[in-house]
C-alpha cells in the first residue's frame, strides 16, 4: 500500500511504500527538494512489524501435517536393526582388506629388493621371521650374497642398510590379530644385480650358505617358498588366508 506524503505548501507530492521507516522517508523527501515536507500517518517499520504475527496457525490442513512420535519411534527402531546387522559385516571387511593389505606389502617389498639390486649393482638381503612375523630387507655392500653380512643383518632401528620392513603384529588392533606363516619356518633370501635369487635357512651365521637349487622341504611350493598371512580372533583363525608364492626365478605374486 502506498500512502501520500504533502508539504506544507502542497507544491510537492510523494508516494512511499508504507514499510519503510520515518527517518527514510525524510531522506527521500529532501532528495526531491521538499525540505518543507511533513510525513502525515507513516507507520514505522517497528510499528508494522508488532501489528504482524509472528506465526499463523493452520488447522485443518492434512496436507502440512508431520510424523507422529510413534512413527518416529518404528523408523529409530528400523535403523538400529539395520545397522546391528551391518556393524559385524563391515568390520569383516575391514579385518580382510588389512590382511589383504600386507600380503600385497610383502609382494612389494620382495619386487623392490629385485629391482633395488639392479639399480644400485649390490646383493640384497630379504629375512622372513617366522617366529617374529616380519620381513626385513637389508642392502649389502658388494654384488654377491657370500659377502659377511654380520655387521649389516640385524635389528633395522637405526640401521641405515636396512631399507624396508613388515612387521604383521603392528597392524593388530582390539579383535584382530595378524600373523605370518611359513611351512619352511625362518629362512632368508638373497637378490643380485644378476637378477638371481638365491636361498638360506642359517640367516643368522655371517655367511649363509645361499643355494639356488630346489630342495624337497625347503623349495618345494613351485620354485620358491610360500608365506601365509593369517588373521586370528581370541586365538581362532578367521577370514582366508592370504598366500604369497615367493619362487626363486621370478617376482613375487600373490598365489591364487
């Protein structure tokens, strides 16, 4: 609704929107030179805004009504269900896919030594713990695997010549836990720049007696040894077994 605003004189005239304030409509006033202007029956804004309601009320109209407390009740209840049902799966899953994980770990750090001892002309060592449930690998000063190897092999904290670890129990958590397995036990390989790859299961004595031939109960899972990554809970073995096939004359690979 507009309303009309005169001077005094009646020279001018003015038409302002009613929601606007007094002092503004002064300021338009001047503007067109009416400084003589009176502003006649102008409801401020805080006069508009107390004349309307803050809220209406509708009755009767179905189409805007909500949900009971009752329907919000069987809707919660529903989800719960659900989500009990889901929790264990997704936890299962997460459990497999970190199994998963190291297995593809061990794969990698088996491929990098290879790669490694080309790269940079040296023999590499590779120690799989068994008992421990870890593999180290350990650069050696010179291209052959009879080389001492007492003053590099050892504990890999602080030791600059050893280049990669996998330690499965770091990946324990509250109902997982994570082991590896070998039929052969401890036993130790060793990669040259040659692209060779030779085995030993006196790792701890200074020069292993590496061999690269196959032999019944130590080689004897197609060419190489086979490593099981293992998942227990409270003891008991759970989920699939991830197998990684380490042959002697080719890279490793996960066994399917």
């Amino acid at each position: 609704m507009n309303l009309p605003l005169k001077n005094t004189n009646n020279s001018c005239t003015l038409n302002l929107r009613a929601t606007a304030d007094r002092r503004l409509h002064q300021e338009r006033l001047d503007q067109i030179h009416c400084p003589t202007a009176t502003l006649m029956n102008i409801p401020s804004q805080l006069e508009l805004a107390a004349e309307k309601p803050a809220f209406v009320v509708r009755r009767g109209d179905s189409s805007e009504s909500g949900f009971t407390i009752l329907e919000l009740m069987v809707v919660a209840a529903f989800v719960g269900v659900v989500m009990a049902l889901a929790l264990p799966t997704l936890a299962g899953s997460r459990a497999e896919a970190k199994s998963n994980e190291i297995a593809l770990d061990i794969v990698r750090t088996v491929r990098h030594a290879r790669s490694a001892s080309a790269a940079y002309g040296r023999a590499h060592f590779i120690r799989f713990s068994d008992a421990n449930d870890r593999v180290d690998v350990f650069r050696g000063l010179n291209n052959s695997c009879r080389q001492d190897w007492s003053a590099i092999v050892g504990d890999c904290a602080g030791n600059q010549m050893c280049i990669d670890t996998i330690v499965a129990t770091d990946r324990d958590n509250g109902s997982s836990e994570y082991r590896l397995q070998s039929d052969s036990g401890d036993f130790c390989l060793c990669t040259t720049p040659t692209g060779v790859t030779s085995w030993a299961n006196d790792c701890n004595n200074p020069r292993p007696t590496f061999s690269e031939s196959n032999v019944s109960g130590g080689v004897n899972v197609q060419g190489g040894f086979l490593v099981n990554v293992q998942r227990f809970r409270e003891g008991v073995e759970e989920g699939v077994r991830r197998r990684v096939l380490l042959p002697l004359g080719s890279d490793a690979r996960l066994q399917r």
